[in-house]
C-alpha cells in the first residue's frame, strides 16, 4: 500500500487542525532517511514506514489503511 501526502494531510486527532506539519515531516524523513521529495510526488510504500517503528508512522499507515477502504 502507498502512503500519500493526502493521507500526512489529513490524519486527524494530532492538533487543532487535521494533518502532520509539513517541517516535522520532512526532519522525520531526513532523521530515517527517507527521500521527502520522492515522497510529496509519489507517495512511500507503508511498510517503510512501518520499519521505522515510530508510533506516529504507524497511526499514519493506518489512517491511510481506514482512507483506502481497510487495505
């Protein structure tokens, strides 16, 4: 399953507004060292994020699961 920007976007439940922050995420993809531009454009496969064993990626592979009918 691809994650996608729309799903990072739309996560709710982790601020006022829906969505991670855009800075945060791209200092999570350097910290793991996931390509953020690759990414914005094409989407990560989950279970790259996934192995990274943070308990934010998991919640978001799985809203992304809930946004794509349970995949």
């Amino acid at each position: 399953m691809i994650v996608t920007l729309e799903h990072l976007r739309s996560i709710p439940g982790y601020g006022r507004k829906p969505g991670f922050c855009a800075g945060k995420s791209r200092e999570f993809f350097a910290a793991h060292g996931l390509d953020w531009a690759a990414f914005r454009h094409q989407g990560i496969d989950a279970q790259q994020l996934l192995d990274t064993g943070d308990a934010l990626a998991v919640a978001l592979v799985e809203w992304a699961r809930q946004c794509e009918g349970g995949q």
